[in-house]
C-alpha cells in the first residue's frame, strides 16, 4: 500500500490504542498499592472497632462462588421478545412455581444467590437503615425507620410492613453490654482469633476508591476449605468496606461483599420514610412472641452487605463468637448455635454433625440433592468450594467449612 | 456544498423514503399492539411475561416502557441495521456515490454526515416507539403518578421525564451498533449485506452477554448495558449505567468511526 493510503488507517490504529491506554491504566490505578503509615493487625481492629462513622450511603456489590456451575441465565431478566417464554425474576410469585417441585425452587435460588449482586445502602445511625438490592429489573427494598420496618418488592408489588415496639431499646442496651473500650475489645478478638488464626495487614489495593488497608485472616488448619478471609477497613474513617473470603483450589474468591462507593455523611432524611404506594399490596405482620431480631421478609445474605459489615448494633459483637463473626453465610453457623452439644472441633475446624430425626425431610428426601452429590466412602457428599456436607448413610448430616476427610472422621466418631 | 446544506440533504432524504416511515410505524406498533392484548385480556400474572407488563392495566406509562424493553432486543436494532447498513453501501450500491463526491465534499465529512443522520434515526426511532406507547397508554389506561422500583410514588409530569430519559438512554445505547453499521456500510457495495451483517453482529453480541463463561468480555460489548435503564426508575435515580454506557457506547464511536475512515477515505470509489 502507499503510504497515503497507509496515513488513512492511523487513527483506526489510534483509537483502539487510546482506548486500551486508558483501560489499562483505569486498572493499575485501581489496583495501585496504597502507602499507608504501617499498622499492626491489632491497631487495624482497634479502628474498625473506634469506627464512629453511623451515617453514610454507598453502592455494595456481592459476588458468591461457591464452584457450582452456572447455567445461562437466558430471559431470566424477562425481557426476551417473547412473552411467554420468560418468567420473571418474581416467578416465585407466580401461581405457576408454587406447583412446582422442590427442586425447581431450589434452583431458584441457588441462581438467585449465585453471581454478582447489586444493592445501595443508606444508613443515619443505629436505628434508620434501607437497603435497595438491586435485582434486574426489579428492586428489593429493605427500610428500617426507628420502630417500623418495611419490605417492599416491586416485582410482585407487595409491601410487608411491622413495627417492633422495643427494636430502639433493644439496640442501645446493646452497646452497654460492649467492652468498655475499643482496645480491650480489639485485643480480646486478637485473643481469641490468634489461637488458630495468622493475622496480618496487606497493603491492600484501594476500595471504593479510598485508601483502606486489609486485614487478612489465614486459618491455621489443614483441613479448613477457607484459605484466606481478607478484611478491607477504610483509612480515614475505620469503617470496613470489604469482606472477601478465598476458598482453597479456587482463584476467584468465594464470596466477596463489599462497598464499590462509600459516601460518609447523613443520607436524605426521606428516603428513611416509606409509605406503600397506592394499588400494593400490604401485609401487617404481628411481633412474634419471640421478640424478632430482625428484619421480615425473606433476605438473600449475600446482597445485603451493609448488615455484615458490622455496622448495626445487632451484628457489633465480635467479642463474644470469636472465629464465627465473618461465618455469617454458612448454614452450619446457625445450627451450631441452637445445638451446641453436636458441635465437634474448635475455630475453622468446627464441624456440625446433626442426627438423622434433625435432617429437614427436603434435604433427605430430595431427588436433585442426590443426584448432585457425589457417593462417598460412608455416604454422599454435598461439595461447594466453602461448604461440605456429608449425609451418611445412617441418615446423619454432617457439614463444616472442613475436607471431606475430616467430615468423614467426625462421622466415624473419632 | 456547505456542511449544513449536505446534512439537511441527508435528513429530508432520510424521512422522505417510504422504508424509514415503514420501519418506524412498524416500532409504534409495538406497544400499540402491547396495550391493546393486555387491554382485551385480562392482563398476565403478575411476573410473567416481560419486566412492567404487570403494571401496563395500571397506569398507561408502563405500556411506554414496556414497548422500550421489548423492542431493544431485535425490534430496534433491526431497523438501524437496515439505516446504517445502507448509509455508504446504499450510495455505493446505487451508483450515487461518485457523484456525491465530485461535489466538493470530502470523504470524511461525507461519513460525519452518514453517520449523523443514522444516530438521528436511532433517536426518531426510541422516541417513536416511546410516543405512540405514551399516547395508546393515555387513550386505553389511566394514567397517573407512577410507582418507581423503590417503592416511591412521583407525579406525572415527573414520570414523562422519566419515560424521555429512558428513551433518551435507549437511542444512545443504539449509537455503537451504529458506529459498527457505518464501518460495515464501508466494506461492501451490497447494501442489504450490510444491514444482514449488522443485524447479525447485534443479535450475537447478545448471545455472547448471555454465556457465563465470557465473564470478561461482557462489559466490553455494545449491548452490556441494553437493558440497564431499570436504574432510571429508582428512587434516587443511579445515573452510574447511564454513564458507563454513554462511556462505552462513544468508545464504539470512536473505534468504528476511525475504522470506517479508514476504509472510506483509503477505498476506491468506482460507483
């Protein structure tokens, strides 16, 4: 060609380059390490516990996988020409999906919770909360206004609405019941953490571009699936912005929750006051006997970051589980605490064992479960990239954040 | 010719050709056809069929929206594969494009000018398909203050501008098809090749948005943020997709205009 014809194609070449110039440096800005005045692992729980900041706004992303493969989620948004071929999101308010088997639930929300997942969170002090999870075309909306607390889903319009006459009450004696001073309490997790669990502060990239530093949490154990559980606390104000946990044999992190913007300062007062709009559909709900501790509705963990981060009253007490604070999404968490007799082992090697008459009929019985689960040595294995979960064939379920070798040898009683 | 002369040419032609008004009656019938099924039946389920349409029997707004929603994934760009594809190829095809250049135009202004009148049609078209959904909306429903996602209820005349900034937002995701329409509109003197082609290229890029596997490659496509207008339906709006995809779609811009430079002003125009 010549080299007239040649100066014609300089800006076809330009322009890709500029572009990939300015994605490439987008990124190690993003990825550019911070220097910050060094701190101890201590110091950096000391400020997440000194953390003042009770008002602030910002977008969270939450991303969860759990090595399960992903299926293409063609139409699931609802929005393919066609309109019958897709249900909604809200399929499980349609009339159709309540007939559906078990299994089909089940898929619905392993999809809904795995993948990334988008939500804004706006906060002004203990008692005034809402979080907006954004889902496609539709929106989940959590708002807490001192005593009320509303839900709405726009996808079926339908609001849930309670009041929890003593919830402000409740939150303050809380606080009474802390440490009296952020340094002992950091120095009683650095305790009770330190028995199984190498601590140190990583320069850390920057999070919803601020300075913060991490606080990376190792499991000193063999048989943990946890690798890593990295803590990314804000320099400026000591609030945590992120949570990323690293399952073992996995390069992406299993779960990762965390602010991608990250405003402190009081939100608009209004968006606190909720009044369900013309047409919904309001449900009342009456305080169960036992008071509630926490929201109604049904809440997808991994989309509301902003309630794990620490930042309610209800979830600032690290001091008293030391090892469970970040095991907020693992089901065996939950049951350890009702039955604390069928915990075996200690910190990450905690393994639940629950007997045969415990087992949820839907996880014994069910037909896809076993078809996932692989057989074997003394029964079927349940195997996500952070959870194991054995059903021996006696009928037991036996589940931790463990290698399925150590599953077996609690099973075998040892 | 002056600039402004060439331009004005080029939009009268455009809007004077029976298949631009076809193609454009074709999209307003979209939701004219939307609103009167739900109107004669008794509306679907709610979350069934497409995002809104459960709320298009409630307020007239909605058959707007989900006019917009349904037409982006073939309905629109269909008809700007059909503009874009014939902005060069057409001339070429039709033996005009040799005399549009011995008039003293040069080649780079001559694209601009293509390229301008097919990002005006990505617009007539958004805003047609918004129009009549508005207007059958008004004639068949109530129309009223609107329920936004989050719950919030905001009064009319707030809700229209809701409704023009989502069409707003759908004539500037169309904008990169454009861009790459325009640069395949250069390749080839078959004009219907073209169009085929483009068509093609924006139905797989959304195939390609639907694979999991190609996690990395899907902010980069034109289509990404497609469907992303829900956020202009929250309270307080997120104007962050607006951005990244006005962001990506003058990345598109930028790209496929120099590479149809390229081609153009290095091509031997024989017809």
């Amino acid at each position: 060609m010549k080299p007239a014809v040649l100066k014609k194609w300089i800006p076809a070449v330009l322009a890709p380059a500029v572009i990939a110039a300015f994605a490439i440096g987008a990124s190690i800005a993003a990825d550019a390490q911070v220097q910050l005045e060094p701190k101890t692992p201590q110091q950096v729980l000391q400020m997440i516990v000194d953390s003042k900041v009770t008002d602030f706004s910002g977008s969270t992303s939450a991303t969860l996988d759990l090595g399960i493969p992903r299926l293409p989620d063609l139409g699931s948004n609802g929005t393919m020409a066609t309109p019958d071929a897709s249900p909604g999101p809200g399929a499980s308010a349609s009339p159709d999906s309540t007939s559906a088997p078990p299994e089909a639930h089940l898929l619905d929300m392993l999809a809904a919770l795995s993948g990334t997942h988008e939500a804004q969170v706006y906060v002004d002090g203990p008692d005034k909360a809402r979080i907006q999870v954004l889902d496609g075309m539709d929106e989940q909306n959590f708002i807490r206004n001192g005593s009320s607390l509303w839900h709405y889903d726009s996808s079926s319009n339908t609001a849930d609405h309670i009041v929890v006459p003593g919830f402000p009450k409740k939150a303050s004696s809380k606080h009474s019941t802390m440490p009296p001073t952020p340094g002992a309490m950091a120095d009683k997790i650095l305790e009770a953490m330190g028995q199984n669990t190498d601590m140190s502060v990583a320069d850390g990239p920057r999070i919803a571009d601020r300075d913060a530093y991490t606080l990376e949490l190792v499991p000193r154990s063999d048989d943990s699936l946890v690798a890593k559980v990295s803590i990314g606390v804000d320099a400026a104000t000591g609030a945590p912005l992120q949570v990323v946990v690293d399952a073992v044999g996995q390069t992406n992190p299993a779960v990762s929750v965390g602010f991608t913007s990250f405003t402190p300062g009081t939100p608009a007062a209004n968006l606190f006051e909720f009044t369900p709009p013309a047409g919904a559909k309001v449900n009342e709900h009456k305080v169960p006997p036992r008071a509630l501790k926490d929201k109604p509705g049904h809440h997808p963990d991994a989309a509301n970051p902003g309630k794990k981060l620490g930042h309610k009253p209800g979830n600032a007490k690290p001091g008293k589980q030391p090892g469970h604070r970040f095991d907020t999404d693992k089901p065996g968490h939950k049951k350890a605490m009702q039955r604390p007799d069928s915990i075996r082992g200690t910190g990450w090697d905690t393994v639940v064992v629950v007997p045969a008459k415990d087992v949820p009929k839907e996880v014994a019985g069910n037909a896809m479960l076993n078809q996932l689960a692989t057989p074997v040595e003394g029964g079927k294995l349940l195997h996500t990239s952070l959870l194991n979960v054995l059903l021996t064939d006696d009928g037991r379920m036996v589940l931790g954040l463990v290698s399925l070798a150590r599953l077996q040898a609690v099973a075998n009683g040892k | 010719m002056s600039n402004r002369g060439l331009l004005a040419n080029e939009v009268v032609l455009l809007y004077r050709r029976r298949r631009t008004w076809a193609m454009l009656l074709a999209l307003g019938a979209v939701p004219v056809l939307i609103a009167v099924a739900v109107r004669l039946t008794s509306g679907p389920p709610t979350g069934r069929g497409p995002a809104f349409l459960d709320r298009v029997a409630g307020n007239g707004f909605f058959v707007a929206i989900t006019g917009l929603l349904v037409c982006i994934p073939l309905f629109l760009p269909l008809t700007v594969a059909v503009v874009a594809g014939d902005t060069i190829a057409g001339e070429a095809g039709s033996g005009t494009l040799r005399y549009l250049l011995t008039a003293p135009v040069s080649r780079p202004r001559l694209l601009l000018v293509k390229f301008t009148v097919a990002a005006l049609f990505c617009l007539s078209a958004t805003v047609m398909v918004a129009a009549c959904g508005l207007g059958i909306g008004s004639l068949l429903f109530p129309v009223g203050p609107v329920t936004l996602l989050s719950g919030t209820t905001v009064s009319a005349p707030a809700a229209l501008l809701r409704v023009g900034l989502i069409a707003l937002y759908v004539a500037v995701s169309l904008i990169g098809l454009a861009a790459v329409g325009l640069f395949i509109s250069t390749l080839t003197d078959v004009p219907v090749g073209a169009m085929a082609a483009i068509a093609v290229i924006a139905v797989a890029a959304q195939i390609l948005g639907q694979l999991p596997q190609l996690d990395w490659l899907h902010p980069w496509l034109f289509t990404h943020h497609w469907l992303g207008f829900a956020d202009l339906l929250r309270d307080p709006i997120r104007w962050a997709e607006f951005g990244q995809n006005a962001l990506l779609q003058g990345g598109y811009l930028l790209v496929f205009g120099a590479l149809a430079y390229g081609r153009f002003a290095s091509k031997d125009v024989l017809s």
